[in-house]
C-alpha cells in the first residue's frame, strides 16, 4: 500500500460543492440545515482514523434506503449526494478528480499495478452513508480494489490500511515477502509478515488489507508476466555471477522505488534463491 496525503482542501468545501447540484429543494434545505451537524461526523471520523478506532462509527443497515442518518436525511440522499452530486455534476466532480490524481503516476494505491480511475470508500457508503462525500474517506483506487472491497460492516478485528492514516513504517519497514516455487513453469507465493516489533493492532490491519484484496493471487499473476519477460532476458548473461549481479541491481531499484511491492517482494527473493540462480530458470 502506497501513504497518501490528503486532498488539500477545507471538508465543508467539498460539501457545499455536492450540495449545491442538489435539485430537490427540500432535500438540500436538510442538507443545509444538519451542515454543522454533519461537518462535526467528518471532524470527528478524522480523530478515529488517526486513532484507528474507525470501527467505531456509527452504521446503518443493509438495504434500508429509508433509514434515517441525521436529521430528516435518510441513507439515500447520501448515496444520491454521492453518486449524482459529486461523481456527475461539474461542482462536486471537480474535487472527485483531484481526489484520484492523488494516485502516484496514475497507478492504484491500495494494489500498485492497477489504474487508478474511481474512487473507494474507506467507509463503505452503503453502511457508512454519512461519510459518502468526505474527502478523507475517499482514496483513489482501481476497479478491481473498489470491488474487492466490498461494502462490509468494519469491526475492530476486520479494520484494513487506511492510506491517509498510517505509519510511515508501512513504506519504511518490509512486511510483503516472496516465495520462488522450485516448479516448471517458476512460480512465485506471496505473503505477509509484518515486523515483529509491530503492535498487534497494525499487523492485523496490514493483513487484512492483504487478504481483503486478494493480493496474493493479484501478485502472483503480475509476476508471472515479469517472469516471463526476465527469463528471455537472463537466458543471454554469460554466466551465474551475472545473473546473480542482475537480480541483486533490480533487488535494490525496486526496494528504492517502492519496497512493499509485488515486484519489490519479487526481485528480493529471487536474488538470493540459490536454485533460480544457477540455472533453475531455464
């Protein structure tokens, strides 16, 4: 997973901006009358991200459009606020685009590889309608991490990576790791190991961002295509030494740019894999 840093910009901006495409007057005088109360839950979600007790916000049930959140506003002028007011409607889309341009060189943050082209909700909108257009609960993402995610209930044991919210050490320390599978064609297993001096409270986080992804599978087929393409190139060095000098140099470029990666993961297990070396991937 890739930190981010939020979207510059005041929450009650974003806000008035989605309000304002509101066409249904009397919907929007509720939106406008229950603002301050509104504003106070996106304040206090911020206090529980960093805190990572978002487990503990307030949730809806499913399939229930009429529940009521706050106010005289029911679950579904919050979807509608969402998916009408700020991914159509030119004044919320504005800050919806700068939202996914927060994604590094346009990629998914959450997986790595794929194109960041739609918005996730930390917060499910369809259990946490309340925080469907507050900006830190929107991370740019591929539609594949978007699905994956689903629209589960977020307990404290279920709780994943928040991009805007963790510690450095999920970029500084290595938790993902690579297993070369000794077989015809090479395969490649991915798992996490967080670092033992990680409280337990971040390791599982870490984890269930693994597994809520399917990010072992994910990884290994983009290893695969890379696989593939490096073989042809190794077949030509002359000799182990070169390939062992090979895979050390890209070891260290990848843990450079990026050192949980898939590919990061798979360049460091690979220069120290003794049987790929001397010839196992031929």
């Amino acid at each position: 997973m890739k930190r981010l840093e939020p979207l510059n910009i005041a929450h009650a901006d974003v806000f008035d901006a989605c309000v304002s495409e509101v066409s249904n007057g009397g919907v929007k005088t509720l939106f406008l009358l229950e603002k301050a109360r509104i504003l106070a839950e996106f304040d206090g979600y911020g206090v529980k991200a960093g805190s990572n007790n978002l487990y503990s916000s307030v949730y809806c049930d499913r399939a229930k459009p009429k529940q009521v959140i706050i106010g005289g506003l029911v679950k579904e002028d919050f979807v509608f606020l969402y998916g009408s007011c700020m991914v159509k409607k030119p004044a919320g889309r504005k800050f919806y685009d700068k939202i996914i341009l927060l994604a590094p060189s346009g990629k998914c943050p959450l997986c790595g590889f794929g194109h960041a082209t739609t918005l996730d909700h930390v917060l499910p909108k369809a259990r946490y309608p309340l925080f469907s257009v507050l900006s830190t609960n929107l991370v740019p993402a591929c539609t594949d991490c978007n699905k994956l995610k689903g629209a589960s209930l977020v307990t404290k044991d279920e709780q994943a990576l928040h991009p805007y919210f963790e510690s450095d050490v999920i970029e500084t320390e290595p938790w993902v790791y690579a297993e070369i599978i000794q077989d015809t064609p090479v395969t490649v297993k991915y798992f996490v190991s967080p670092p033992p001096e990680w409280c337990p409270e971040q390791s599982r986080r870490a984890c269930n961002y693994f597994s809520d992804l399917n990010l072992a599978g994910r990884f290994a087929i983009e290893a695969a295509s890379e696989l593939s393409s490096l073989i042809s190139f190794l077949k030509y060095l002359k000799n182990d030494n070169s390939v062992a000098d090979h895979l050390s140099a890209m070891a260290d470029g990848e843990r450079d740019i990026r050192l949980n990666s898939w590919k990061s993961a798979l360049y460091q297990a690979l220069s120290v894999n003794k049987w790929f070396i001397g010839g196992g991937f031929r």
